[in-house]
C-alpha cells in the first residue's frame, strides 16, 4: 500500500494519537495470516484514490504486535478486531469497521 507507517510501538500510537489534531488517522489492524483481512487489504489498496491525502494511513501487522493492539482497544476503548479499521479525529474515535464492511468509500464520508 502506498504510504502505510508502521504502527510497532507504543510511541508509535501516542504519536498517532497526536497528530490526529492535525490530520485524521487510520489505523488499519492486520492479521496476515487470515483471508478476511488479506481481502480487506486489498480492498482498501483498490480504493486508495478515494483516500489519498485525506488521512495518514498506519499499519498494524497484529501476528507481530499483539500487545499494540491490546493498547488500542484499550485506550481508544474500541473492541479488538481483525481485520480492523480505526479512524481518529482530535483523538477520538470517529468510525470503526472489522472485516467485509471495511470500504474505502465509507470510510471516506468521516475523514
């Protein structure tokens, strides 16, 4: 995908957490072993015109930073999911989607 950031620290998320002051974030949580969230990936890759510059795009590889997105769930105070998109605006949760209802163009009308 066309300029994901790695979210692999928990200082990665905080500063997330900031910058949504500035400019919406989306945190897109990624089980790579799992079909759904392979399809919601591509998904989201064949969408990307609709999002492109509206938003950073962050990306959570879950197999490999569980406890992130433990962090998440808990201070965003969403519930975990896989796959998983998270938007934040001013630091707070503005829309979450998990599996096939992930769509760009949805996503679009809170950005």
């Amino acid at each position: 995908m066309h300029n994901w950031i790695e979210l692999t620290t928990e200082e990665d998320f905080y500063n997330i957490i900031e910058k949504s002051n500035e400019q919406p974030q989306i945190i897109f949580k990624d089980s790579v072993t799992c079909g759904i969230s392979a399809h919601a990936k591509e998904r989201l890759q064949d969408g990307y015109a609709h999002l492109d510059g509206k938003a950073d795009f962050n990306y959570l590889d879950l197999s490999a930073h569980r406890p992130i997105s433990n962090l998440i769930a808990q201070h965003l105070n969403v519930t975990h999911q896989s796959p998983q998109i998270i938007i934040v605006k001013n630091k707070e949760v503005v829309y979450t989607a998990s599996h096939h209802a992930i769509d760009p163009k949805t996503m679009l009308k809170y950005l």
